[in-house]
C-alpha cells in the first residue's frame, strides 16, 4: 500500500512549527489516529469489522480515523487487485453518517493514486464532491509544503470532475487552508501571516479551510479564535462556513466535543449545533451546477446565515 510512515506525521519529521507541547501532542495524535483507521479499513475482512475497530478510537479522534479508512478504501478501489465499490459500501454502511470526512479521505488516496486511477466523479454526491479535492489539497500541502505551501503552486491542467471552470483549484485550496492549521502547528498569528503571503483572490477558501480545521481539530482557546476571526477580515463569513462545516460534521456522527463549542462561539458566535443547523437549512435541495458549482452557493448561503446572525428559517 502507498501509505505515509506514522514517523510523517510527527512535527519534527514535517517541519513543522511547534507552539507548544500540548499543540504538538495533539495534531500528532490526529496524525496516528488517521492512520490508524486508514489500516483498520485494509486490514478489516468487512465494514462492519472495519467499524467495530473504528468505534474503540476516542470521540474526539474518532472521525480522524474514519477519514483514514476513507484513504483505505480509496486506495483498494484505485490499485489493481484491491477490488471495486468499498467505498460505496463503506457509505452506505457504517461510514453514511461520516460522509463528509470519508470523502476527504478518498482525496488523500487520489493524490497517492496515478491519475488513471481515479474514480470518477460521478461515483459520488453531486455536491459534497468537492470534499475529495479538500483532501487531495490537505495532503498536497501537508507533504509537499515547499510547492504548494511556500511556492504556492496550482496545477495550470487539474481539472477533477471534468468541466467545472476551474472551481477544482478553490476546493484544492480549501484543504490547502485545513492544512495550514496543522503547518502552522495552531498558531494563529503564523496562520495568518501564512494565508497573507497567498494572492489575494485565494485568501477567501484559504481561510474557509482554516475555519474547518480549527473547529474540528481544535487546539486553541477561545481568546486565539477570536484573534484568528479579526484576522481573517472580510473573510471572516468564509472563516465560519468552514467552521459551520465542522460543526456540522462533527454533530451529524455524534462526535461533539466541548471544544467545538468553545470554537463555533467565538468564530460564528453560535452554539455548534445551531452552526450545523444552518448548514443544513441552506443546503440546496437539487443539485444542477452552473457557472460556479451548487457546493460553492451553498458555502456562501452558509457564510452569509451566519454572518446575519444565524436566525433561523
């Protein structure tokens, strides 16, 4: 298997900045559990064994494991002898409630994968597709910081679903942005002096990625958050979709933890489970996209809920 040594994800190994040892055991920990549940998925003889072992990891590490075994899976559907429709079954089994992080994970097997090798996209939901390319962005970043991170780099030729007018390199950069949380080793202060080294047309998904990241993995107090909400500007809607997003992953698989709370509060200035609501009120009940993608009108009805003060319908 084409799969990263539990050895990458350590800081040191990375290069990444270190703020504290707490901030480091963390995002290591997120690292090992990824991985973790990426061999649980290849190793397991059924989904439903691959959950029971998914299910012992901790609440607050569980999903990082489920986008681990989204990895897996992608990985036996893309290499010769590893079989067809894993992920499909793993969907529409026990990973149905974790969709939107098990897609993630499949974009971490497309960048490990030879192109032909990618599924199509029509294989998954017309509208939470564009998660696959937040994790193909997420593992470019993470590993290939130098080009994509410091040289900033975007594939001129990407072009994964076919036809979309070039919104695949802002989903790429959404992860780009997750990624930068953990880069930056929950630094806020980095973050941010990070993204405003970036051209500025791409801040805006940057920072929507950055908001996922630090309500998901968390890492910081509410005092940073807020400092991180100032930073972020007029992009502080897209901060909070991206933080809404977490939220809504996090409540959807019941794996709320205190911090997200603690997160939503400051970013959106909601409870998390009002934060995940809106996600849903907005979200579009057809999906037929135009000139931008549904997924990325659907971000901004989120940004822009939230941003008028999250009142319901």
């Amino acid at each position: 298997m084409i799969t990263p040594d539990v050895s990458e994800t350590s800081l040191d190994k990375r290069g990444f900045h270190k703020k504290s040892p707490a901030a480091q055991e963390l995002l290591e920990t997120v690292g090992e559990k990824f991985l973790l549940g990426y061999a649980h998925a290849v190793e397991a003889r059924s989904v439903a064994q691959a959950e029971e072992w998914l299910e012992r990891i901790p609440v607050k590490y569980r999903g990082f494991a489920y986008e681990g075994a989204g990895m897996g899976y992608g990985m036996l559907d893309g290499l010769p002898g590893g079989g067809r429709g894993h992920i499909a079954d793993f969907l529409a089994g026990p990973g149905e409630k974790h969709d939107y992080i098990i897609y993630v994970g499949v974009g971490w097997a497309m960048a490990r994968l030879p192109r032909f090798r990618w599924p199509s996209a029509g294989d998954f939901d017309p509208l939470l597709r564009w998660l696959v390319l937040d994790g193909y962005g997420f593992h470019q970043a993470y590993f290939k910081t130098a080009k994509y991170v410091d040289g900033q780099y975007q594939d001129p030729d990407f072009s994964w679903p076919p036809g979309n007018n070039g919104y695949s390199l802002r989903a790429i950069d959404q992860g780009i942005g997750r990624a930068l949380w953990f880069i930056c080793g929950t630094d806020v202060d980095l973050v941010a002096d990070t993204v405003a080294r970036f051209p500025e047309h791409r801040h805006g998904d940057l920072y929507a990625g950055i908001g996922l990241a630090s309500t998901y993995a968390c890492g910081v107090t509410s005092d940073e958050l807020l400092k991180l909400a100032e930073f972020a500007g007029e992009h502080r809607g897209n901060l909070a979709q991206g933080s809404a997003f977490a939220a809504e992953a996090r409540v959807r698989a019941g794996l709320l933890i205190p911090e997200t709370e603690v997160a939503t509060q400051a970013i959106c200035g909601l409870p998390a489970e009002r934060a995940a609501a809106i996600t849903q009120e907005v979200r579009p009940a057809v999906v037929v996209d135009g000139e931008l993608p549904h997924f990325e009108t659907w971000r901004q009805r989120i940004a822009e809920a939230i941003l008028s003060g999250g009142a319901g319908k």
